[in-house]
C-alpha cells in the first residue's frame, strides 16, 4: 500500500510540475541572444497590393462636380438647437465631416482601381501619399480644384492560436509588435511566445516568418514592425493539456482510477 501512495505521489508531482508556467516563457524583452541581424529598421510605409480596399474622399470646388462624385463626397451633418438658448446653430457651426457611408474601392488583381469620370489608375506598390497624389492629379485635370484623400480601409491585422482567433483594426498602417498585441490581449499564459509567426502578404503572395517574441533583440528587426492584413499565429506550449483548468477534473479523475487499478492488482497478486 506505501508502494501504492508514493506512486500515486510522483503522478500527482509530475501533473503539478508539468503546468507550471515560470516568468521565462511568458516575460518579454528578456536577455535572450538571438542570431537575427540586427538593422536600424524604421516602420515602412505601407504599400498597396491587389485585394485592398481604399477609401477614396473626393474634394471638389465646383457643386456641379461635387454632385457628379456624390458617392465619393463627405456629406457635412449640422447641429440643432442649443440646449441653453433653444437657438438653432445649424447655419453657425458643423460637426466633423462624415465619410462612414463611401464604399472603398478594390484594387484589382492586375493592380489597378476603376474611378468615376477618371477611369483605370494603377495602385500596386504605391504608398498611400502617393496614390493620393496620382489620383488628385487626375480628378484635376478632369475638373481643376478637384482633389481626393486616400486611406486604406482593410487596415485591421488577425491573431490566431492558443487562445482562439481575432481581427483587430489597426489605428495606422505601421505598428510594433508590442503596440499590436497590447490592443489584441489574447496571449494567454500557454501561448508559446518562443515560436510566434508572422504571415504576411506582398505582392507576389505571401511569406512568414517566426521568432522568439520574448527576446529584446527584435527591436530594430524585420519583425518588430507589422502591417495591415498580417497575420500572427501563437502557437499554444505542451503545458497547454496539463495545466488547463477544464482538464483538471478530468485528469485528477485519472490519477485516481490508476491508483485504483494499482491497488486491485496488488491485492489480486
């Protein structure tokens, strides 16, 4: 029966050091010496591939063409009364103007949008300021004082791994790692933050990478800084099984079936 209750013991000890997850796997900007080169890597400018979708704001002087573009044109929304004076100031003061409503304009396989009134333009690999700027000479030539703004409207980024799957809307084009993972909050502590990939793609397709996210040697890196449409896949740790809590019933009920098991055949032998 001791032989039995030791057995027993060690199974129980081994669970419990099995799903012990210590600082070193979870603490980031760690000591750890890594072979990635290190650059003086600034975030880049992203740039345009087939499959974005960019919300093009058209400006024009002319209302004759600001209702030829209407679909493209910010609509302005008026205040009503003051509260105070029940005076109406909807002539006097304007609140910011609403774009929500514009639909984006996809980028084509081949690279290129169709525009009204200003047809084809070719987009891929041009940064946002540039698309802007050849866009807004065409819309002035087709009617002078016409300009557009242009943003990306797919600015969002995907985590996927141990704790599920999300997508996450970007608040500019260029983030660090860090910044992304703050605003995701979806590594829990079996996340396996020594194999973190990042998927990403570029105009020829797409390539991935992995990394140990813990080390600080991925700043000033080619993965520290991450783009819209990426993709980060944390895989979960073996640990993952053992330390579960919804396992654990199941897995002490285990234990205790073995130790059963063990106690019949010593008492039938």
């Amino acid at each position: 029966m001791k032989n039995v209750i030791k057995i027993f013991l060690i199974l129980v000890c081994v669970y419990a050091f099995s799903s012990c997850v210590t600082n070193r796997e979870t603490d980031l900007l760690q000591d750890i010496k890594l072979n990635y080169p290190q650059l003086t890597v600034k975030a880049e400018e992203y740039k345009i591939i087939p499959g974005d979708q960019l919300s093009i704001v058209v400006y024009a002087w002319d209302p004759e063409v600001s209702r030829m573009f209407a679909g493209y044109t910010p609509r302005l929304s008026y205040r009503g009364l003051n509260e105070s004076t029940d005076v109406s100031t909807g002539s006097q003061i304007r609140n910011l103007e609403n774009t929500d409503y514009i639909a984006p304009v996809t980028v084509y396989a081949d690279g290129s949008i169709t525009f009204p009134y200003i047809g084809k333009v070719y987009v891929q690999g041009l940064t946002m300021l540039q698309a802007k700027n050849i866009i807004s000479e065409k819309l002035n030539t087709f009617s002078e004082g016409t300009t557009a703004d242009v943003t990306l409207a797919n600015r969002y980024f995907s985590v996927l791994g141990e704790t599920g799957a999300n997508r996450i809307t970007m608040t500019s084009t260029s983030m660090t790692i860090f910044q992304a993972l703050a605003i995701a909050s979806t590594i829990g502590p079996y996340g396996d933050r020594s194999k973190v990939t990042i998927i990403r793609q570029n105009a020829k397709g797409s390539v991935s990478k992995t990394f140990d996210l813990r080390s600080k040697d991925i700043i000033d890196t080619e993965f520290y800084y991450i783009q819209p449409n990426d993709v980060l896949y944390i895989p979960q740790t073996s640990k993952k099984f053992f330390g579960s809590t919804a396992n654990f019933p199941a897995l002490l009920g285990l234990l205790l079936s073995v130790g059963s098991v063990i106690v019949v055949i010593l008492r039938a032998f």
